[in-house]
C-alpha cells in the first residue's frame, strides 16, 4: 500500500538553490518512492544562531511503499551524498530533510517524531505545504491554514527560478 508523505528540504551552504534543486532528484529516485508534488522555492533567515547565510526551503510529496523509518534512512543517506555535516544544533548545512508527515500517522519513536514538532510554527515549511495543498489538515485534523500567520516569517520571501 503507497503512504503519502510530506518532507521539508533546506539548504544554505554550496549553492543552497542548487542543492535543493538536485535534491528534488534525488528524492524522485528513492526506491519504492515517486515525487508527486513540489513547492516553489523560498529564501528565509535562518532559525537559531543568525551568524549563518539564509536559508532556501521548499517542500515535496512523496507517494512511497517505504515505512517511515525506511524512508528516514533514505532521507539521511541523500543528505549525506550532499555532504551534510552536523557540527551544531540549527547550524549551517548544505542539505537538511526532514519527514513533516507520514498519511495521517502520529508517530513517537526514538528516532522520529511525525507530524515534525516544529511543523506549524515554521513559516518555511507551512507556507510551501500549503502551496501544494491549501486545504491540508494535520493528523489531529486542525488545518494548516489556521498557523499560516501564527508563526514567525523569517522574512520568507518565495523565489524566481
């Protein structure tokens, strides 16, 4: 049975639009997995330590056969193929997935939290879901569009390509 999930992408170091871009590849070549929705790309400053160039955001669906865990190793063998280095909490990193939402599950495992805790207080992330799905409701059915303005914006700005 195909599971719809929902991964936030970001990036600001070596080129973070390109990274993002070849992300996009690289999640429509995940096995057992096909990309079946993107957003635009946005910029945003960074969330944490400021001393870091903005960040570039963008969101994918995913129609995948992987369970969500399988999918997180997926997604963290992609971002080590970008060189991701993790040298501190909210720091600077050439490619970031995270798995926002996995169908309707609500998941509390030691190394997955779903939906992403942070999801609705991140203008980066709401803003492109919604752009995918205006009407998107969260697990515990409250829609998205009710936190497009409760959050922050991190100066969001979409982007031209």
């Amino acid at each position: 049975m195909s599971h719809r999930a929902w991964i936030g992408l970001g990036s600001n170091l070596d080129h973070p639009q390109q990274q993002v871009l070849n992300a996009f590849e690289g999640l429509a070549g995940l096995p057992l997995t096909r990309l079946s929705a993107r957003s635009p790309l946005y910029s945003s400053r960074p969330v944490g330590p400021q001393d870091q160039p903005d960040f570039v955001n963008a969101v994918v669906v995913l129609d995948t056969l992987l369970s969500p865990l399988a999918l997180l190793d997926q997604l963290q063998a992609l971002e080590q193929r970008h060189r991701r280095v993790r040298q501190r909490h909210w720091g600077p990193r050439t490619l970031d997935l995270d798995l926002l939402l996995y169908d309707e599950h609500a998941l509390n495992l030691p190394r997955l939290v779903v939906p992403h805790p942070w999801l609705s207080s991140r203008a980066f992330v709401v803003q492109p879901m919604l752009d995918i799905d205006p009407g998107l409701c969260l697990p515990d059915g409250l829609p998205l569009n009710r936190f497009s303005s409760a959050q922050p914006s991190n100066d969001l700005k979409r982007l031209a390509l």
